[in-house]
C-alpha cells in the first residue's frame, strides 16, 4: 500500500517519524517476548514467511488507488491468526520495506506512515482477538463472527489512520474528505472477504496435523491458551 506522496508534507512528517519508532518499538518488545517463549529460530521462520506473504499481497495481488490511498487485500488478521502478533508485525514493516526500497522508491518517504497504519490496528486486532476469542479456543476453532470482529477491527484500524494522516496534512477542505471517504468505503469492502478467507485458510491448516506443534506456526492455531 501506500499513501498518496505529498499528502504530508514539511515539518508535520515528523509526527509519521515519531508513531512509527512507538510501534516499531512495540513490535521489537512482542519479538523478545516471542524469542523467549518459543525460541529465536521459530521467531525468524514465521517473521520470513509473513514477511513474504505480505510483499506479495503488496505487489502480486490486486490493489488499486482509490481516493488517499491504496485498496490492498493485506490480509493482516490471517498473518496475526497463523504466525502470532510478533512475526506478523516484522512481516508487515518488512514486506513494506522491501517494496519501498526495491520496487517503489517513492513510498519510502511515507514509510513511518504506512508501517504505523499496519502496525497499529494490528497491535489492537491482537488484543481483541485475546477478549473474543476463549482461552480453550483454538484459532482453528474460531467461528465466522469472531473472524469478522477481528477483519472489522483491523480493517477499519487502517482506514482511520488513513484518514488521520489525510486530515493531518491536507486539512477538512470538502475535496479531501470526499477523498478520504472513498478510501474508506472502497476499502472497507474488504472485511466482506477477508473473515472467508480466514476461514478458510484455518480450514485448511484444521487438516494439515503435521503443523500442530511446528516452530512454522503459531502454537495458539492448534492448542487452548
């Protein structure tokens, strides 16, 4: 994804600068955290695998610029559902990364912008995920609902720091937040798919036994808390 060049500009990009080191930093505690709990080498695998996974959802899968933005099928609650909080953070900044430096060079300049609008909502998609869904649940037990809370909560965490870094540097002129709003209408559509898709990749992991206890997957996917 990226937000629309120019749209914050000057001095006031310092505040992207500022968010994104808080959730970097975050992101640099659940992967100590994840370290200690389950060991470096399972951190590295599933942070590589997410980090992949995202730069094709980037740059592979269908995206189109609609008002500030990107429409991206991103996919963040499956990565969080799959891998755990920690590597499905490193996979977000990291694919962004990769796609800024290697392949859009012009969203570099955005980057503390677009990793806070990734990272944050999944940072609260996580900590919802730990209110709706019961500790003797495994992910791969969760039902339609909770997988739609979870898209809705992510999805809509995106399009309010979209909109908040469009207000931010563009102001509450009438153009841009006609702007804003078909970004966030176009992109909101997404929470239609994303809980099927959810489903259905945790059906498919439901059949793949060999995974349950693997470093490559989250331990919470197969077992109770």
């Amino acid at each position: 994804m990226h937000i629309e060049p120019g749209l914050v500009e000057g001095t006031k990009i310092f505040l992207s600068y500022a968010t994104a080191l808080g959730a970097v930093g975050y992101t640099a505690k659940l992967a100590l955290d994840a370290a200690v709990r389950e060991g470096l080498a399972a951190l590295v695998l599933r942070a590589a695998m997410a980090t992949a996974l995202v730069f094709c959802f980037f740059e592979v899968l269908p995206h189109q610029p609609v008002g500030v933005s990107e429409v991206h099928l991103i996919l963040g609650t499956t990565l969080l559902l799959i891998f755990g909080a920690a590597p499905a953070a490193i996979g977000l900044a990291g694919g962004l990364l990769i796609q800024g430096l290697f392949f859009a060079p012009f969203d570099l300049p955005q980057y503390g912008m677009n990793v806070t609008t990734v990272l944050v909502p999944l940072f609260a998609t996580a900590a919802l995920a730990r209110k709706i869904i019961p500790a003797s649940t495994p992910y791969v037990n969760i039902s339609y609902a909770q997988a739609f809370k979870l898209s809705v909560a992510y999805q809509g965490g995106i399009v309010l720091w979209v909109g908040f870094w469009a207000l931010y540097g563009r102001g509450v002129g009438a153009e841009n937040l006609t702007s804003v709003a078909s970004f966030g209408a176009a992109y909101m559509t997404i929470v239609l798919a994303e809980p099927l898709i959810d489903l259905g990749v945790l059906a498919v992991a439901k059949t793949m036994h060999r995974l349950k206890g693997s470093v490559a997957v989250d331990k919470r996917l197969y077992s109770a808390a």
